[in-house]
C-alpha cells in the first residue's frame, strides 16, 4: 500500500521537513502492507496555513478513484490506482508554534482520528478497514 501525505502548507522552519519525514517513514511503513483489494493508495492532504490564507485552502471532499488513472498536478503527470485522497487541517497557530516532539505526536493523532473517514466511502467494500486500523495504531504508538 502506498501511504503519503502532501502538503499546503507555510508553517515554515522546519516544519514542513518533519512532515516529509515522517510521510517517508509512513510510506515505508506500510510499503509492502495490504488491507483488500480496493485501497493500493492513501494520500492525506496537510493544510496547516496562516489565518490570512485560510479562504484559499478548503478541506476537500475525500475522493476515491477506482482502477488506474493518470492524473496531472501542476503540470507534473502520475498515476495513481484504487486511491483515497482526502484532506486533514491542522491549527497553524498551535502548529507552528510545537516543538518537534509535540510537532510529531499531535500530527499523528489528527492523521489517525482523520482515518474514520474511509468508514464513510462506500465503494471500499474490499477494505480491511480494522486491521489498517490496528497496523496504523500500533505503528503510530499513540
């Protein structure tokens, strides 16, 4: 399974390094897991911008595209098949303030509360919804 997490956001610092870096350990991770047939990739969204940007950055529907497509953004092409995408917003004002410790464990928490979400997508009928769920949990240690 593929598992990333993408970014919108201007915390600035180091922040958005320690998002990529634990999106590479996510990816890592979960590289040779499989959960059913209907979900090969999860791509969460982080927002996580300053209150004056806030009106361009809506959190997205959750979107699944079954089978295999070529999608192009920002002029850059990639395929993606049997994926999820879907958004999660973090408080900038909490966010850019954390230290990396507090960075990290409050960003697991909010992708792991986010997950519920694949409950709700009913063309995820061959999804193990549970045991991502326990292999999720039990990676993220919180």
């Amino acid at each position: 399974m593929i598992f990333a997490l993408t970014l919108e956001t201007n915390l600035g610092g180091d922040r958005n390094g320690w998002i990529h870096n634990f999106s590479d350990k996510l990816g890592s991770h979960f590289a040779d897991k499989n959960f059913g047939d209907d979900l090969k990739e999860l791509l969460i969204g982080i927002i996580a911008v300053a209150p004056e940007f806030d009106f361009l950055f809506k959190i997205r529907k959750p979107k699944y595209r079954q089978g295999k497509r070529v999608l192009t953004t920002y002029g850059t092409e990639y395929e993606v098949e049997d994926s999820v995408e879907y958004d999660v917003k973090l408080e900038f004002s909490l966010f850019s303030r954390y230290t990396h410790d507090e960075f990290v464990l409050n960003l697991k928490k909010q992708i792991f509360s986010s997950i519920q979400i694949l409950k709700e997508i009913k063309k995820l009928k061959n999804f193990d919804f549970e045991a991502f769920e326990t292999e999720l949990r039990d990676y993220l240690k919180i």
